[in-house]
C-alpha cells in the first residue's frame, strides 16, 4: 500500500492515476493531513501498512516563502524529517521530491547527483534541508530532484504563457535561466515504476525532461506546438526578458539543467527529450478542450 502525501497537487494529481494503473493500493491525503505536524501524520498512518510514502506536498510558492520563511521551512524541512522518521518507524520506504532549485546555477554542465548544493532562496534552502534531514531520518528513501514541472493542474509556466498568448497579449519570458521542463506525467510514470519495481533503488536520483531550454526558448516551444496544434490563432510573439527585469523577489539560478544520466540506466525508467513531453502534453491538451 502506498501513501501519497500533496495527491492533490501539480505533481500528486498526475501521480495517483499512474499507480492506480500500475495496480498498487494508493491512499492520497492533501491539506488534512499536514506534514509538519508529526502527530497528524501518526494518527493517519495508524493501522495501515505501507509499503513506501511519497512525498508530493511541499510549500512551492518561490517567491513568497522570501518573506515566510518559517512556513517554508515547517512544510519543506520539518515535512521530509517527520515523514523519514514516521517511515522508519512503520517499515516503510520513503520517496521524497526535491528541486534543481537546492543548486545555485554556476555549472557550466548539467549537474550531477553528487554536485554539492548551494541553494540561493529561502525556497531552495528549504529544499536541501529537507534533502538533508530525510537523509539523516530514514536510511531507506529515494529524494528525486525535478525541474520546471507542468502538467494539468495549477498554475504553470506552459499554462501561463498559453493564457497570456491566448489573451493577445505578448509573452515575456526570460532568456537568462536554463533548466529542465518536465511533464508531470512523466515524472509520475517514473515515481510508479520506482515503486512498483524491484527497483531497489536509494539515495538521491534526477530525473527531468532530457535536455535544456531558457524560459525564452521553453515558451517560443508552448507557442510553436500550441500554434501547430490549433491551440492558438492568428500570430503571437513572445519577447526575451532579463532576470532582473522581472523583479522578482525570488533569486533562482541561472542554470539549473539536471543530469539524468544516473536515472537513464534504471530499466523501466522512461526518459525523452523535454519538448517530445511538451508536444504530447499540447496535443492531449487539444483532445480536451
Ligand atoms: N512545480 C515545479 O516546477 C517544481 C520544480 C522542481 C521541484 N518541484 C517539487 O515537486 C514537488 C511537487 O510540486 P508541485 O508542483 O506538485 O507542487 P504543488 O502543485 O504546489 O503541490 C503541493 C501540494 O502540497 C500540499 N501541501 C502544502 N502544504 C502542505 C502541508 N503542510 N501538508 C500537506 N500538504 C501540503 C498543497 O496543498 P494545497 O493544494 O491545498 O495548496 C499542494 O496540493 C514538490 O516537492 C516541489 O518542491 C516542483
């Protein structure tokens, strides 16, 4: 039986699906069960017998954790230590996603599981911390870094660039970051083979859409398959922006692509290329609407 903690989010709504089909017992628990409150989570778990927890709840509001730090904190370092301990205590295993955000962009080259990180916000300092702590509480976990997630729930960058299009307005986006856009979808799948395999798979792993993109260069990519699609008409534009320009509270780092190197050699584990998982989320997108 696998506990899914933040099922409700970007990332958990894609996962609940995928290892239903996978064939696993899944209990999914959003909000009601706050991971930063250790009895909550003690009082959930009694009388189940779980087989891993997966960690899909986090505070991601990047730019106001600047100013709320101790939420931060509480849900993203305080949330992994009691769900490692709670783990331990149950028998279980413990998955936990974490950020290219723990990095601080100065890698010349995609950056490796081994690189050390440097985190520049609250949010990314939040994030390594509970890398850290997850580590120190539950010798049996898996902390899988992602990057630049979109999928159908919430509020993304792909979702955001469509709106603004859509709008007729001109796009902005910024040519000075690089990282990894990751379908949801497919980081779902990854997390259900993982789980469901005998994988035996610990320690910490990337795993993101292959290859690399400025936000400039992923959102002239939305605009290029949205139009292809019949998702957007007549022309639209989108227009490089500086970081700075932006005014973000926020520092994020410039580069932050993931190596998937590591993850690639796992049988079972699907990589592709990140515009290959843009398009196919774009068309299944059209189907829908
Ligand atoms: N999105 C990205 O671009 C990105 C990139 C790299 C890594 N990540 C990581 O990927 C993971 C999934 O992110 P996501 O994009 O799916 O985030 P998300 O859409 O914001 O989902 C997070 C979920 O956690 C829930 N939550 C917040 N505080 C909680 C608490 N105290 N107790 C229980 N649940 C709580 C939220 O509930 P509500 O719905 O009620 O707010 C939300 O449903 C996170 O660890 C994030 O750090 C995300």
């Amino acid at each position: 039986m696998i506990w899914v903690l933040g099922a409700r989010g970007l990332l958990g709504s894609e996962l609940l699906p995928a290892l239903d089909r996978a064939g696993l017992k899944v209990f999914g628990t959003g909000r009601e069960v706050d991971i930063g409150d250790p009895r909550a989570l003690a009082d959930f778990s009694r009388g189940k017998a779980f087989s891993w927890i997966v960690n899909c709840a986090a505070y991601t509001a990047v730019d106001k954790a600047e100013s709320d730090s101790a939420a931060c904190f509480r849900v993203n370092a305080e949330g992994p230590a009691n769900l490692g301990r709670l783990a331990e205590s149950l028998g279980a295993a413990c998955l936990h996603i974490s950020s290219d955000y723990v990095f601080d962009g100065r890698a010349r080259e995609a950056y490796r599981e081994e690189d050390e990180p440097n985190p520049l916000s609250v949010y990314g300092k939040s994030k390594a911390e509970g890398e850290r702590a997850l580590r120190k509480a539950c010798p049996r976990h898996v902390i899988l870094r992602t990057a630049w997630l979109y999928g159908s729930k919430g509020q993304d960058f792909v979702s955001s660039v469509l709106e603004v299009l859509r709008s007729g307005a001109e796009a902005k986006a910024v040519a000075d970051q690089v990282g990894s856009p990751t379908w949801s979808r497919d980081l779902a799948l990854a997390i259900a083979a993982i789980v469901s395999g005998p994988s035996g798979l610990q320690g910490t792993w990337h795993y993101a859409g292959s290859g690399a993109a400025s936000r400039y260069e992923f959102a002239w990519a939305i605009r290029d398959e949205a139009s292809r699609l019949g998702l957007l008409s007549g022309s639209c534009h989108v227009l490089p922006a500086g970081s700075a320009a932006m005014g973000r509270p926020a520092p994020r780092p410039a580069f932050s692509a993931l190596s998937t190197e590591k993850i690639g050699r796992i049988p079972g584990i699907r990589l592709r290329p990140w515009r290959e998982g843009l398009a196919e989320f774009l068309a299944l997108k059209r189907v829908n609407a």
